[in-house]
C-alpha cells in the first residue's frame, strides 16, 4: 500500500475528501458505554486515477499535514473545509483549487427561500459544465483546453462572481439567510474556485474523487461500522486497492487472487508492480488462479479423460 500512494502523492495534482465511520469501540463502563467512536477516512485521488484511504480518528488539520508530509507539491483540490485552505496557505508549493460542486449544494439548498435568484445562480453554474462537457466531446487536452477554457470558461465565471458581489451590494438580505450564505461562500473562496481556468489538469469539481469513495457510505449501510480503528485502516487498505481496480477496468477478484499468491516470491524491491495500475500492465494477461478457477494449471492438468463406452 505504501507503494501506491507513493505514486499518489508524487502527483501534480491531488484531490482529497474526507468521510466519517464509526471505527473503535468506546468501552463497557462511563457515560459513551456501548458507543462507537468517529472516525474519519480522508481519500487521495492522484494522477494516474490511483485512489488511498487513509485513516485518522480526528477531523483536523494535522492528519492532512501528516500525510502530505511535504511530499506533495502541486494543486490540491477540495471541498469548502477550511482545514485544506489552512494547510495550503502555509506551504510553499501547493495551489489550493476548490470545488464548484460544492458550491451549487450551497446555491440548491437556498432555493426554499429564494427560489429565483438561487435557480439564476444554479443557472450560471450550469452553463460552467456545458462547456466542460463540450471540452470532453472535443477531445481536448492540454494548452487546447487551457485556451477554450480561458475563451468560453472565464467569461461565465467572472460574470458569476460579478452577479454575486451585485447581489450582496443591493442589501435586503439577513446574514443568516440560505442566499446569503451561499454568496458569502462562493466570494470567499474566488480564488481557488478560478484556479481550473488556467490549468487544463485541473478539474472543477471532486467529482471523480467522490464517485471512489462511494463504496464507503454504501458499506456503511450493510457493516454498520469497524470495530477497532486498526480494521478500519485495514478496511481502508482494501478498499484503496479494490478502487483502484475498478478505476483500471480490473476484476478485484482476479487481482486479489494473483497478488496474494505473488506477493511472496515477488522481489521486495519491486513491489510497485503490485499495485493495481502497474499490475494490469505486467501480469494481468495471465493471472495467478485460484486451486478452485476451472482455468488454474493443475485443474486442468486433471481432467478426467472421456470414457468411451463399446456398443
């Protein structure tokens, strides 16, 4: 695991998300008998579509500083949890990008109290994805998407945050209404919400991160939770290698089933080539099989003959 996210954190940029679980058990006396301690996976999502999972039992800014660990240079990209705008302010190196996705939940839940000037907003953001997905239809990569980006992007977010500070300048809104919250959010963060503009590497949203985490709230559902924060890494070890699979079109199976089985005789110093996405690339045309595979060497070394019967 150590190997990947090496490779994670070697990335020129990195996109991070944190998710709680409940992993640790509080104890038999006191007043939290019974309960289940939160803990908190905090994802990496790095440039070769690898995915880690790593675990802390606390929220704060210090887990990111430990596993970033100066390691990482680059463009981060996040949510709106000030901890990431902390973290990066005081690095050297780091470009802190934050997340537009984030930034419509805040325009959506606005619309029960002001249901037309949160609907223009969404509308404006919208028209931000239209030209993303008119990138993606283009197929364009590089310094072609940094300028199609600066020529059709830019103008849409400049007039967004324009229409924002006009919003807020025409007064008749509580500082503790939905609306105002939202303009005060997005405004606060223009910086880092403009830095896609410039770099075609960079996307607008986490969205790609969230998709791999979601196997996490999903599980929840069906384990409940981790007993001891030592499963919880563990459950975060797997899970790491079982996203990156599904990233690379791999069979989580059939690359379990090949690693456990390889990981003893395979070289210590080459054990990157363990990894998911460089597995695929050296052993995945012909997996090590389970003894119960129908295709493992020694099943089909015994088949039975056919018996031919005399009439």
């Amino acid at each position: 695991m150590d190997a990947q996210t090496d490779n994670v954190l070697r990335s020129r940029v990195l996109a991070m998300d944190e998710t709680p679980i409940k992993a640790g058990h509080q104890g038999r006396a006191g007043p939290q008998q019974g309960k289940m301690k939160t803990g908190w996976f905090w994802p990496l999502y790095g440039d070769d579509d690898e995915v880690v999972f790593t675990y802390s039992n606390s929220r704060g800014r210090l887990h990111i500083e430990q596993v970033l660990n100066d390691q990482f240079s680059g463009t981060l990209i996040s949510d709106g949890y000030a901890a990431y705008a902390r973290y990066a302010a005081a690095q050297k190196g780091i470009t802190h990008a934050q997340c537009w996705v984030h930034s419509r939940r805040c325009f959506v839940e606005a619309q029960k109290d002001h249901p037309e000037k949160a609907t223009e907003a969404l509308q404006q953001i919208a028209k931000l994805y239209q030209i993303e997905d008119t990138i993606k239809e283009k197929e364009l990569t590089g310094e072609k998407k940094r300028q199609y980006r600066l020529d059709h992007a830019k103008p849409v977010v400049s007039g967004f945050f324009q229409w924002c500070r006009d919003q807020l300048a025409q007064g008749g809104l509580l500082p503790s209404e939905p609306l105002t919250k939202a303009l005060n959010y997005v405004l606060g963060r223009e910086t880092s919400l403009t830095v896609f503009l410039e770099d075609p590497d960079v996307q607008p949203d986490t969205n790609h991160l969230e998709r791999a985490l979601r196997p996490i709230p999903m599980g929840k559902k069906n384990w409940m939770f981790c007993w001891t924060e030592l499963g919880a890494e563990h459950l975060g070890i797997i899970q790491s290698l079982i996203s990156t699979c599904k990233l690379h079109d791999i069979t989580p199976y059939t690359y379990l089933v090949d690693v456990l089985q390889r990981i003893s005789q395979h070289p210590a110093s080459d054990v990157s080539d363990l990894t998911p996405r460089l597995w695929k690339t050296r052993f995945a045309e012909n997996p090590l099989r389970a003894l119960i595979d129908p295709r493992h060497p020694d099943r089909q070394s015994k088949q039975p003959e056919a018996t031919v019967h005399a009439h």
